[in-house]
C-alpha cells in the first residue's frame, strides 16, 4: 500500500492533538494517510500502555486512516541511532510516503523533540540506496519522503505555515477525545497532569482558532518546515 502522507508521533495521540484536523481534510480530499506512533505511552501519567492501544484504534477510525502501526519504541528512552533510524526507515520504504508528518522540532516533552530529529533522519537516510533493509524477507527499495514537516505541540511555536482546517475541526477534536484516559475527566480519579487539564482540553481548540484568526480563516493549524515551502502562484494562497 503505498500513502500519500505519514504521519509519526512520539506517543499515541501526539498525531491527533498535532495535525489531526489537517489529516482529516487530506482523506476527505482522497488522500490515502497512514499512522505510525514510536512508543506505546507506557510511561504516561494515567492510563496504560493497553488502554491507549485501544485508544489509537478508536482515533484511527474517527479520522478514517488507512493503516496504524506501533514501532513500540521504549517511551522516554528511545534514541536517534541507527537502530531506531532502520526501523522507522523500513516503515517508509514499506508505504512510500510523499509527505512525513513529525513531532515538534521543540517541545515541553523530551520525546517529542527527539523523535521529530529521529524522523527526519530516517526520511533523509532512507533514500540512499547504499543502505539495505529487507520487510518480511524482501529486500526494500530506497525511498526519500519530498516533504517533511513538523506538527506543533505543547510550545507556541511560531508556524512556517498553516492548513486552513476550519471544516474539520469537530473532527480532530472527535478524535482527541477518544483517548478518555489521558485529557479532562471530572469523573477520574487517577493523578493529574498538564494534558489532564480542561484548560488543556479547550486550548486544542481555542489555539487553532486563534491560528485561523490570524490568516482570515475560522480554524488552522500551524507546521514547521526545514526548508523552503514553494507555491506555484499566488492563486494558491488563501
């Protein structure tokens, strides 16, 4: 199966709070966009690593994704080496991606920065032919991904562009909710955090409001880029 679009998190539901909306649009468009989350989120504050497997599955079909992988790197202590890189690399060369959605190039959580550079040297490194995989016994062929950019998260990063998503919120939001687990629940009794928050909760939405108020739209969402992003004319621009 080959997607038109990759997007990668760090954690289970890092991809739905990040871009979720902008993937909505991208499928409803007719796109083909596929899931691949680095760790199980086994080390998060509440829930388990079982439940917020259950949970990937329930976002995944609420935004319509074709496939969900899990590497199940270990949450935390994953690092950029090559190891980790030729997994992630296999995974590419599997789907052959046009575009690869990553974690924030800078963020409160130590995995997030980390697995965005560890993606983005998988996506460079799995174009050269001189490196080997093999999936299942058959030896891979090189694949660069022509794009690579990287969703924000936690820190109000300054965009290099944004998606216009104002269709698609409700349904990233949809989305987000359905990791019960992790965000506002007045009913749980588990220990709190920064994601657990209603204030967390609202910012999903009141941040891509002000995002889209910022461009003349009601909702947007906020990427950054490594290198130049290039329009064909003027007419493309909202």
């Amino acid at each position: 199966m080959k997607l038109a679009i990759l997007a990668i998190g760090a954690h289970p539901d890092d991809v739905e709070l990040g871009c979720g909306a902008t993937i909505a649009k991208e499928i409803y468009l007719g796109k083909k966009v596929g899931i691949l989350d680095l760790t199980r989120g086994e080390l998060g504050t509440r829930g388990s690593a079982e439940i917020r497997e259950k949970e990937a599955k329930n976002g995944a079909k609420i935004l319509g994704v074709a496939i969900r992988e899990n590497l199940g790197f270990a949450d935390g202590f994953f690092v950029n080496d090559k190891e980790h890189q030729l997994e992630i690399i296999r995974v590419i060369r599997k789907y052959k991606p046009e575009i690869v959605l990553c974690n924030a190039i800078d963020d409160r959580h130590i995995d997030h920065s980390k697995g965005s550079k560890l993606v983005s040297n998988a996506c460079f490194l799995s174009g050269l032919v001189k490196i080997e995989t093999e999936l299942e016994g058959i030896v891979q062929e090189a694949w660069r991904p022509k794009f690579v950019y990287h969703y924000i998260q936690w820190k109000n990063l300054k965009p290099d562009f944004v998606v216009d998503v104002s269709e698609f919120m409700d349904k990233k939001i949809e989305a987000v909710k359905s990791y019960s687990s992790q965000f506002y629940n007045p009913n749980s009794t588990e220990p709190s955090s920064p994601i657990s928050s209603e204030n967390f909760l609202d910012s999903v939405k009141y941040r891509a409001q002000d995002l889209g108020r910022l461009v003349g739209v009601e909702y947007a969402e906020g990427f950054n880029t490594e290198r130049y992003v290039a329009v064909k004319s003027f007419d493309n621009l909202v």
